[in-house]
C-alpha cells in the first residue's frame, strides 16, 4: 500500500464538490473526449509516476466502478443493464446522467436513458479517489454486506483498482437504513454516500460532458413461443441469423444468445433512441417463423463483447 494522506471524514465531501464546480468553471469537464467503446486489448504500456494515490492508467482499464441492479425485473432489462458509472485510467468517465431519462417510444419499445462521457484531470482523479477510500468506505469495507431482512432488493457493486491493489464490494439493499443499527451500519452508510455520489456524478448537469458514443452493442436473443397480443418486427439483418448469437456454454444459464453488433446493426432494428440500450418490448419473427424477444446493450471501454 503506498504512504497516501487520506482526506479527513467530512473534508473529503467538500473537496470533492469544489473540484466538480472548477471543472465546469474552467471547462476541464468539456474537453473533447474521443469516441469511446474501444474493443482493445486491455493497456500493458508501464504506468507513469503518479502522485497520489497509484492507479490504472489504461484507457479501457478500470479504477473505480459502481453497478447497481438486481431484485424482480424482466430478463430482458437485466440483458440491457449496463454499470451507471465508471471510471478509467486515462480519466475518461461513463455514467448514466440524473437530467436524461429514457425517451418514449411509439412503437412499443423500451429504451434506457443514454449514458453521458467526460473526462477528469489527474487532480479530479485524485479527489475522487480519495472520496471513495475514505468518506465512502472503501478503504475498510469487506466483500460482501447481505441485508436478510429484505427480499427482492438490488445488489450494488463496488469495483476499484487503486493504492496498490483490487477490492469488490457488494451491497445488498444499498442506502435502505438497518432496522436495528449493528457494527455495519456506519460502514453500509459510508458506502450509501459513495453510491449516491457517484449514481449523481454529474451534479445535476455542472460537469461538462457529452453524449457516450459506443463503438458497439450486445444484442441478446432469446427464442419466445407462444407470445400473443404483441407486434413482431420482421428479422432486421441479411447479414445474420439466429444461429449467429452463441448461447452461454454453461448448460443452467438463461438460453439468450449473445452477439456483437456495430452501430450500423444496432439501427437496423429500427428503433429510435436506442444508444442507451433496449430492455423489453421488441419482437423478432425470422425467415423460419420462430419469435424471438430482443435486447440491446452498449459496450463500455472495456468490453470485448
């Protein structure tokens, strides 16, 4: 572990705002980010000195995550679901924003919200970091928190890479308050913060970010018979068929077949607004006449597949 300073609890929140409301004033969140969604091979270029806290510093390596999903929805969202924040070695961020929501749809499908992208300067890394390890409880939570008294509730995950090493932190029922305080109460307070910090990342709209552009999809297929009182669409790609999206090898996993789509595939679906993926409410007939239920999901800068 390096010999890092961690920022003193209730110091960290503070510095942690002045530095997102200085990006927006000098305009270090609006620097032009490239198209990510890169399907690379993750960077082994030896990292830079840093000074702080030691990171990644890869364009598609991962130094902090928070994913939150889980409970009772369709298999088809969860097909769709993508991490709401992430942040990369290179300081470029994806994270979903709190002004955008999923636009509607006439022909009946449901899509999710786009994701947004801006980048941080090494100091705002930095900050972020010192955050998530102090204030946010990273630096001392365990693997795992269960909540038993709460059924149905989503999971969020924590993932960060920093100071010397990996942690992956799961929460069940995340920012539900304990029914009887107990020795994880503080801990799981801590790490409600964190989480809603980073499910707000963009501070109701002052850091400067654009539109995510991803450099492909996951479309996932998954065989449907019987279904009545929906519309079907005919099958979208000369190019491919049914046979072309690989079921999981593991023979007890869900049969949805999974295939790599460019932009230009993703659109063929014929579905408007469909960036921040597709989670229910499309319906494929092929040339055989099987039905089949459709999801779409954009790849992240450090996803293959």
């Amino acid at each position: 572990m390096s010999n890092r300073r961690l920022i003193p609890t209730g110091l960290a929140s503070v510095v942690f705002l002045v530095a997102l409301a200085a990006a927006a004033c000098t305009g270090a969140g609006t620097t032009p980010i490239p198209k990510t969604g890169s399907t690379t091979a993750p960077s082994t270029t030896p990292s830079p000195a840093i000074e702080g806290i030691a990171h990644p510093t890869g364009a598609d390596e991962i130094i902090l995550r928070f994913d939150e999903s889980g409970g009772m929805m369709m298999a088809e969202w969860f097909a769709a679901h993508a991490p709401q924040f992430t942040l990369y070695g290179d300081g470029t961020t994806v994270f979903a924003s709190t002004l955008e929501t999923a636009p509607p749809s006439a022909d009946g499908a449901m899509v999710n919200a786009p994701f947004r992208t801006a980048k941080l300067t090494e100091q705002q890394i930095q900050t972020l970091l010192e955050f998530a390890l102090a204030d946010g409880g990273l630096g001392i939570a365990r693997a795992e928190y269960q909540n038993p008294l709460v059924a149905d509730a989503p999971t969020a995950v924590f993932t960060i890479n920093a100071d010397g090493g990996s942690k992956t932190v799961s929460v069940m029922a995340l920012g539900m308050e304990d029914q009887q305080p107990n020795a994880d109460t503080a801990i799981k307070n801590a790490l409600a913060g964190l989480g809603s910090r980073l499910r707000e990342f963009d501070a109701g709209g002052s850091l400067g970010s654009e539109p995510f552009a991803p450099a492909g999809y996951r479309g996932v297929l998954t065989q449907a018979e019987g279904l009545q009182g929906v519309t079907f669409r005919d099958w979208p790609w000369a190019d491919l068929t049914p046979a072309d999206f690989a079921l999981p090898a593991n023979a007890s996993a869900v049969p949805q077949g999974q295939r790599t789509l460019t932009p230009q595939q993703a659109d063929a679906v014929g579905v408007k607004h469909f960036e921040g993926g597709i989670g229910g409410g499309v319906y494929l007939r092929d040339a055989a006449g099987k039905t089949y239920t459709f999801a779409l999901r954009p790849l992240l800068p450090d996803e293959t597949e």
